[in-house]
C-alpha cells in the first residue's frame, strides 16, 4: 500500500508510504492468513508505532474514524502504557469544572463534538462531550472544554490526562484492532492523519511488539495470551 494517500476535512491530501517497514515482523502466523483492513487514523498523534492498540471512534462528526487506544491507567496494578502518544496530558490540575488545559500541539489531537476521557493514576475517570478548543488565547496552551462538569480534580501529579473514547458506552476506551505498521498522522496545526492497515482477527502477535495492549484490551479483542504471543481468534 505504498503511497497511500488519505485525506481529513478538506486538508491537502497527506502520504505516508509503508517502505521499509518489516509489517511482518509482528506475526508469529502467517501474514497472509490474517484479516486485515484499511482504515483512516485522526490527526495529532505523530508516528502510531507498529503494533499499537487502535479503537474506532462511534460519536461526534469524527465517528467511524479510527484512534490510538488509551489503557485506563486503574485497570491493572501500575499504569500499563508503553506509548503514551495516545494521550494529551494536562499542563495544570483540572480542578472541577468544564475545562482543561493541554500543549498546544496535543490539542491538535482533538476537534469540537469528540467524546473524550478524562483521568489520572488513582483517579475517576469522567467521560465528557468537547464544546469547544481555544488556541487563540494562550501561545503554547490550548483550552478545552466540555458540555459536561469535572466533579473531583484529577492533578498532574498524578498524569492527568484526556484521551479518546473510542467506545462512548462507558468512562474510558475500547480497543478494536492492531495497527499493522507505523502511520504518521503528523503533529500540531499541520497534522492531516493518515492511512493504515489494521489486524483484526486470524494472527497470532508477538507481544512484546505491541503498545498499549494491557489486559482490558485483550479482553476487547477477544484474544489469547499464551507466553509472549497474542492470539487473535
């Protein structure tokens, strides 16, 4: 799929080839066995690693879009992240109210009517509805804020942080599939998203190549762990 081209609300037609990835390099199978599918990852995020947890966005003008997956850090003893490219984490308290504070280039990751997570180590995660993102006001922060109300702070401290809710059916996100190869889908005011392949059933993974694939996204996938392979059935 060299030379794919994608394009995202009207952005000039952003490419990103496959060439000189080793995409095999992930499967303990056959590459050829496994199921596979196209999709289009959101902008922001930078280079989603091989093997990075993805889930689809279901809510807001972005639905059917797909974004890096997000562990909730209170699901498993220590925060389970090893790419924490799929968060924006706050550059203050949130403290409670409707609005949060990240660098202005994270805020790239996220548009008006997306379904976000709120949360921290330890914390309540809140799930909230983006009304609005103002980077006017601040030269290196954007503001962001929400149709719904923080009710307890989640601190810096503690790796505050927001992220995608891919599922929109509870407080944090589901994990739907794994990304075959890298996709840079660029960095801050410039970033176009991009084009890649994800896994979705029919592969056994080696896992210690995998980001983000704690055991709530096992459970999502409805996979396997047997030594340091992934079974997706």
């Amino acid at each position: 799929m060299a030379g794919s081209l994608v394009t995202h609300q009207g952005d000039t037609p952003y490419m990103f080839t496959q060439e000189g990835q080793d995409y095999k390099r992930l499967y303990r199978s056959k590459r050829e066995l496994a199921l596979t599918l196209e999709m289009s990852l959101i902008p922001g995020y930078g280079v989603v690693p091989q093997g990075a947890a993805l889930g689809k966005i279901v809510a807001g003008d972005r639905a059917g879009y797909w974004a890096p997956y997000s562990p909730n850090p209170n699901e498993s003893a220590g925060d389970p992240v090893s790419w924490d490219g799929a968060r924006a984490y706050l550059t203050e308290d949130s403290g409670t109210g409707q609005t949060v504070y990240v660098i202005l280039d994270d805020s790239y990751k996220f548009a008006v009517d997306d379904v976000i997570a709120v949360n921290s180590d330890g914390g309540t995660p809140y799930q909230l509805t983006i009304s609005a993102i103002d980077r006017t006001t601040y030269k290196n922060k954007a503001a962001i804020t929400f149709t719904g109300t923080i009710s307890v702070s989640h601190t810096t401290a503690n790796n505050a942080h927001i992220a995608i809710d891919t599922e929109n059916a509870n407080t944090y996100s589901k994990c739907q599939a794994i990304l075959e190869y890298a996709v840079d889908t660029g960095v801050g005011v410039n970033a176009k998203g991009g084009l890649g392949v994800r896994i979705v059933t029919n592969a056994i993974l080696f896992q210690g190549l995998l980001e983000n694939v704690d055991d709530a996204a096992v459970t999502d996938l409805g996979a396997t762990e047997d030594g340091q392979y992934l079974i997706l059935k």
